[in-house]
C-alpha cells in the first residue's frame, strides 16, 4: 500500500534559481542602458580584440590637434596629474583619442596618468568584426 504512506514535500530550488539569474541579467542590462553615454563624436582606433569596459571614473579625450580635454574642458598635463592625485590612485581612467592623435601624445598623457598614482588606465577603441 505505497499510495498510503505519507510523501514529504519537496522544494525545487532550480526553477528558482532560473528566475533569479534571468532577473539579474534582465536588471543589469536595464542597468547598462540607462548609463547617459557622454564625451565629443571622434573616429576612434580600431581592434579586433577590444573589450567592453565599465564606465570611467574620468575620460580624457584627446584631440587630433593635440589637445587635452578632459570634462570637455581644456587641461595641460601637470594640470591633469594634479587632478588625478586629488581623486585617488583607484581612479579609473579611459584615454579616448582620435585614430590620427600621435602616440608620442598618447605617451605624454599615460606618463602624466601614471604620475598622479594611477593604475586602472584603459584606451578607448571601436571593436572591428
């Protein structure tokens, strides 16, 4: 007489646990479009192994003049590694430049960068397909 004894409930977590993974990756997309994107249109460099990267701490354009920007503002580069050392060595920065910015500027912005302290720098690029 099996169909008499009593059956002990059973809770399935599984489905709940496809609930929750599918409401986080809904959350952290919903998430990832709501972030404004801000900055100046430029022709960015291309790679083919670019990566996509949380949003910067602090963006620093570069101009195919030559010029700093960072905020849309002009800066010089002892100006930039002062800002950078008042905002912390955990400061995350992106270096975004145009394709004909030349890499001894690109040197010149990474050396004032890593001067304030700076370890988290990334450059901006369009991934190629």
């Amino acid at each position: 007489m099996r169909y008499l004894n009593e059956r002990r409930a059973r809770i399935e977590i599984i489905p709940m646990i496809d609930i929750m993974l599918f409401l986080l990756v809904f959350f952290a997309m919903l998430m990832l479009k709501m972030i404004p994107t801000t900055g100046q249109t430029t022709k960015l460099p291309t790679s083919s192994t670019a990566e996509l990267l949380p949003a910067p701490k602090l963006l620093v354009e570069l101009a195919e003049d030559g010029a700093i920007r960072v905020d849309h503002a002009p800066i010089g580069l002892q100006d930039l590694t002062i800002r950078l050392k008042g905002m912390g060595s955990k400061t995350a920065v992106t270096i975004a430049g145009s394709q004909e910015v030349a890499l001894q500027k690109v040197m010149a912005v990474l050396d004032a960068i890593k001067a304030a302290g700076v370890t988290q720098v990334s450059i901006a690029a369009r991934r190629v397909q």
